[in-house]
C-alpha cells in the first residue's frame, strides 16, 4: 500500500507542480494573444448574452428577435453557466484560497488573479468548441464536451484521446465530487452541529438522488436557483467581514503585490515563502479552483440552448471571473485583513477562524457554506461523469450511473478518504492532458469562428 501511496504522490506532484500550471498557463496565455484580447475587452458582451439568456425561451439578442429554429439544447445559456459553476464554486473556494495563502503568502492571491485573467480566454474556447462540435445522442440530446470536438474536430485517429479523456471523466468524479465531498459534509456536520455520519449520508443522498434521477433538466434548474443563492450569500458575508476590518484593507491590498513578487518572511504560524512557492501556489489553487482547461466545464455549454459557440463561449468566460476575480479574491482578502493568514492553522479551518472572529456565528457560516458548495459540486460532477460514461457505453450505461453515484455519496462518509482524494486529483489531471492538446490543436477553428462572428456584428 504504501507503495501505491508514493507512486500516487510522485505523478500528483509531477502534474500540478510542474506539468499543468505551465501548460495551463502557457494555454491560457496563448489563447488570450491570439484571441485579441477579447476576453478581456467584452466581458460587459459576455454579461448581456448570460442575462439576455436568463430563460431559455427568451429569443431575444439586442433589439432584434432570431429565428426559434436556430436555436437547439436542453437548457438555457443561464442555467448552462450555473451548472458549469455548481461544480467549480466548491470547496476551493474557501479551503483552496486558505492553502494557497497559508503556503505562499499573501503573494499567491495576485497570482490566482492571473490564472484567472487568462484562464478566461481557456473557458471561453473550451465552450466554443463543445458547442461547435456537439452532437445529438441516441435519446434525442445535446451531447457534447471534449471527448466529442477531440473525435468531431481533429478526426477519427484522435479517437483513442477521445476516449481517454472519457475514461478519465467518468472516474475522476466519484473521488473529486463525490465520495470527498460527502465526506467533507459529513465532517464539518459532524464538528459543527453534531449530526452523525450516517444520518448525512443518508440525507445527502436522497437529496442528490432526487435532483440527479431527474437529468440535466433538473440539475440546471436547481443549480440555477442555488448557485446564484449560495454564491451571494457568501459574497454578502464575505463584505461584512471586510468591513468590519475596513481599516486594515489598503494594507492587506498593498501586502498582496508586495508579497507577490518578493519573499515573505516567516511570522507567527507562517513559516515563509519565496517568490515561487507563491507563484505555484496561486497558479495550481487558481487552476483547481476554477477548471479552466480541465475539460469538464464544456460538458454543461454544449448542452445550451443557442445558435452560437461565440455567444456561449462568451458566457462561459464569467464562470472563471466569478469563481476567481470574485469569490475567491473575497476569501483571499478576508484571510489577509484579519491576519489569519500568518497563523497555524489551515484550509477552511483558517477561513472559519477569520470568520469567527469578526462575525456573530462566523464559523457556522462557513460551514453552511461549505456543505451548499459542496452539494452543488456533487450535482454538477454527476452530469459531468454521466456524460463521459454515456460516450464510452452509450445511453444504457446513464441510470446505472446515476444509482452508483448515489451510493457512493453515502458510502464517503463513512470513510477514510485520503488516498481516494489522491487518486482523485491524479485523475482530474490527466483528464486535463488530452483537452490541452485538443484546444491547442483546434485553436484556429476557435480563433476564426470568434473573427467571423465579431465581423458580422460590427457590419450589422
């Protein structure tokens, strides 16, 4: 066994700290320069296409109202984006920053920024393709994701990355969001309130079991009432503890960059870090926390309801900017205004700490917090993972895997999970390899469907 364990350590370590934050990252670069900077430029686009989308009967694209027959999907852009952020906003947010802080100092939230900054334009072509190259499935529904523009887009002798970026989906979930999330709910339940194990496994389940049975139709709409809830929610009790240490802001702002490009020397807890523990730190929780380029994100745009990879591609782009620019910039700021940041402790217990020293119940907040985002992570990771097993098995295999995933949430908490958390992230890495080639590889088609849609907008 622990010879499975340090082979499992060897390539985590070789793929998130070496091989992904540079491929990512060199992505992500590259995709911004050749998109123009677009993603960059048209967020305020992006955000009239997710509101003008809100509902997927609504029609209509500035002043004017298209064709009803051009548009195909099962759900609609809005609801497409709050599933894509069901799975992404999660414990990353809140436990992730805190490791990324705890470990490379202030420094890492400045570099978590610029992951996110370039991560946009990674999103963004991720979707235009899986809308682009989407298929119709035996049951009459928009399939699509990187197993289908990997196969559809660079042709059948690329069909066996296809099928491993498939294969790598369809088990990555049940560790990732799975069995660890359920597990994390059952943990802090536990801590927090004193609820059994069993009695959140049971609950959990039959909540999941509830909306997943229901399809990709009932986790968007849950997903689209939830997340925007949950999210806010947080955003709000985020602000109220920033403004509560409103006098040590500017400080902790000028801390960030300071920090960002020199060493931060050891105090209290902290035990110092260099300049690159704080780029690796930022770069590899950026990644995590926000999926840019994992290839799981595309499964949920290419089921959209639209006429255009660009619209939806532009819509996916704000998933990356919420979970990073957004929820995980508050985190980081919370952590560093109240001086957590500097003491013993770690992950989301660093989180609750900040919390609960500036807020009546703070702790309880979190985690509230985290058994929502973890819930949400366990729905948008079931339709992911049903989606990889459905390209390898076909439509059979769709309710056997939605009974399995059901099981394996109650069957998480009552386990030990260190070494399925391990396997689980080894997994989510080498789903990633595949989708990286695919999008550098199809980064001309990406490239000239945004050139050929901006040009038409700007003659009509």
């Amino acid at each position: 066994m622990n010879v499975i364990q340090q082979i499992i350590d060897f390539l985590n370590g070789s793929l998130w700290n070496y091989v992904l934050p540079v491929a990512l990252l060199g992505l992500g670069i590259y995709l911004t320069l050749g998109l123009r900077g677009i993603t960059l430029t048209h967020i305020g686009f992006a955000f009239r296409q997710l509101f003008g989308g809100r509902k997927a009967g609504d029609r209509k694209v500035g002043d004017r109202k298209e064709d009803e027959a051009e548009y195909e999907g099962e759900i609609s852009p809005f609801n497409a984006l709050m599933t894509a952020m069901s799975a992404t906003v999660g414990t990353g947010n809140i436990a992730g920053v805190a490791t990324a802080v705890g470990i490379g100092g202030p420094g890492a939230l400045f570099w978590m920024w610029c992951t996110a900054l370039v991560g946009m334009a990674t999103k963004y072509a991720e979707a235009v393709l899986a809308v682009h190259y989407r298929e119709t499935d035996e049951l009459g529904q928009k399939v699509g994701g990187p197993m289908y523009y990997i196969r559809n887009g660079l042709g059948e002798r690329w069909r066996w990355l296809a099928f491993l970026f498939a294969l790598f989906g369809a088990f990555a979930g049940f560790g990732l969001a799975n069995t660890v999330q359920s597990n994390t709910v059952a943990q802090v339940l536990g801590n927090s309130f004193n609820v059994p194990t069993t009695v959140t496994g049971v609950v959990l389940a039959v909540l999941v079991a509830a909306v997943i049975l229901g399809g990709i139709k009932r986790i968007a709409h849950v997903a689209g009432v939830l997340v925007p809830f949950m999210a806010l929610g947080y955003i709000i009790a985020c602000i109220a503890v920033l403004v509560v240490n409103m006098d040590a802001i500017p400080d902790a702002i000028v801390l960030i960059f300071k920090s960002a490009f020199s060493p931060v020397a050891a105090t209290g807890g902290f035990a110092g870090a260099a300049v690159m523990v704080a780029i690796r730190m930022g770069v590899a929780r950026g990644i995590f926390s926000n999926e840019a380029g994992l290839g799981s994100a595309p499964i949920a745009h290419a089921a959209a309801t639209t006429n255009s990879p660009v619209r939806q591609g532009s819509i996916a782009m704000l998933g990356t900017f919420f979970d990073t620019i957004v929820i995980c910039s508050l985190t980081g700021l919370v952590l560093v205004s109240t001086g957590v940041w500097s003491g013993s402790e770690q992950g989301a217990v660093m989180t609750a700490q900040a919390f609960q020293q500036s807020l009546p119940y703070g702790d309880k907040m979190v985690t509230i917090c985290l058994v929502l985002f973890a819930f949400t992570t366990m729905l948008g990771w079931s339709y992911y993972g049903e989606r990889c097993a459905e390209y390898l098995l076909g439509p059979r295999v769709i309710l056997p895997f939605r009974v399995l995933w059901v099981a394996g949430i109650f069957v998480g908490t009552q386990l030990s999970l260190k070494m399925v958390w391990d396997i689980a992230d080894v997994l989510n890495g080498l789903m990633a390899l595949p989708n990286l080639l695919a999008l550098l590889l199809l980064s001309p088609v990406v490239f000239r469907l945004t050139r050929v849609y901006f040009a038409k907008q700007d003659n009509e």
